[in-house]
C-alpha cells in the first residue's frame, strides 16, 4: 500500500512539474508579424483565451489561429486551466509585415553637431597689435559644445560668428554642454578688425565619417547601418548631432 501510494505521489509531482514547466515556457509577451498564426504549445486541460472580446475560439493544445492575425496593435489573452482558472496574461504585440533588403554596403555620413564645437583654442591678435585670449578663466575647454550665446541658439559656426560681430566687443553670456550638463560663463570678445570680432576659439559644427549600411526598407525608403558613433578628430569626442540637420551621402 505504501508503495503504491509513494508511486502516486512521485507521478503526481512529476506531472505537476510538466504542467508547471509548460505554464512558464509559453512568454508572457509575443511579437508577431500581421498575417502570422498564434502558435502556443499547451498540454490538455490548458487553454488560450482572447480578453479582447474578439472571435477567436480557444487555442487548444498545440493548435494556432490558422486564418492569422490581421488587425495590427496590442492583443491580450489568458492562459486558462480548464476554461476557468487564470494562470497568466499573455500580451501579443502584431506588427506589420515588412521585407528589408539586406546590403552590406560603404556610406558615407556627414553629421551635423547640435551646436558649435569647440576644437581649439588660440592666441590672438588684436586691432591694437596686442596678444588676447579672451577665452581664458571662462571654464571652457576642449570638446564643449556651445548651444547657445546672450539667450540665442547657436546651431552652426555662422551663427556664432554674427552674434559675435553683433556684440560690438560688449560682454557676451555663453551655455555650454559637456558631458550632458549645460553650464554658463561670459566672455569679452577682442577687435581684430573692422567690425570684426574673436573669442579665440576654434569650432566646427559637423563630422562625417563612413559607416556600414546592413539593409533597406523601400516602402519607408529607410535604412539601418552599424550603431558606432563618429569621433572629432581633434577632441576625439563622440558628435552630439542635431536630427533636424542630418544628412548622408
């Protein structure tokens, strides 16, 4: 009698397992393509429900919705033992279909920077043959990237270079990023020239490098390529590029 019962219970634990196996092997979130069947394994008793109110019978063991899934967005379902007992939500995410051609060719980028960088700094000359550097006990260093000068966006060098000339040599407030934090600080442009003025820094508002292009979707003529970023080649600084701006070769 002990025998039989010990074997009763190990085949019980070991249908139990099964089941809680099956249960936890079935993701709780799914992505399908539009048009794709619903696949789920399931053992008997264990069914899959549609909570959306839509006519779709349950999902026996090892059966599919064969018709496919057309309506594109988010589809929840249950996981149900004996049409009664909930054991987990399962979400099915439809996505539409897509065809991609894969490509593997050279690129070339041309990046352009969310602001001006700066790349350099040097002595300068002013219209009174004396030597400046208006930039020094500012704060800013190599690698900074100046957004903005006397509350105007700076998007570009012309940019700078008007506001600058703008300034007539009065004392100019300056945001800068570096290292995702915005800072402030002021300088006092030198004349060099007729209606000519300099900070003494040196800038450039874009970076092109080359890139791998991996494949390309004609119906949204878009295109994927390797995810490595493009470095200065001066300050050796990842390009914090502006999108409104990007272009490619």
């Amino acid at each position: 009698m002990r025998m039989i019962k010990r074997i009763f219970i190990v085949s019980f634990l070991i249908l139990l397992l099964i089941y809680v196996t099956n249960i936890t092997s079935i993701p709780s979130n799914i992505i399908l393509f539009q048009g794709e069947s619903l696949k789920v394994n399931t053992l008997l008793g264990i069914n899959l429900e549609s909570k959306d109110n839509e006519n779709y019978e349950a999902i026996q063991a090892s059966t599919d919705i064969s018709s496919g899934i057309k309506t594109i967005g988010k589809k929840n379902y249950s996981l149900n033992l004996f049409g009664g007992i909930e054991l987990k939500s399962i979400t099915v995410n439809v996505i539409p279909k897509t065809s991609v051609i894969p490509l593997g060719n050279a690129v070339g980028l041309k990046l352009y920077t969310s602001g001006v960088l700066v790349v350099g700094m040097s002595e300068i000359e002013g219209i009174d043959n004396n030597k400046y550097r208006p930039y020094e006990n500012s704060g800013i260093q190599e690698g900074d990237m100046i957004v903005e000068i006397n509350e105007e966006t700076v998007t570009c060098t012309a940019d700078l270079l008007n506001t600058v000339n703008k300034s007539k040599g009065n004392n100019l407030s300056i945001k800068y990023l570096r290292e995702g934090q915005t800072l402030e600080t002021s300088i006092t442009p030198v004349k060099v020239g007729n209606d000519n003025y300099k900070l003494g820094l040196w800038v450039r508002d874009a970076a092109a490098g080359v890139g791998t292009v991996s494949f390309y979707e004609p119906s949204t003529k878009t295109f994927a390529a390797l995810g490595h970023g493009i470095q200065d080649v001066d300050t050796r600084k990842f390009i914090r590029y502006c999108k409104r701006r990007f272009c490619y070769n």
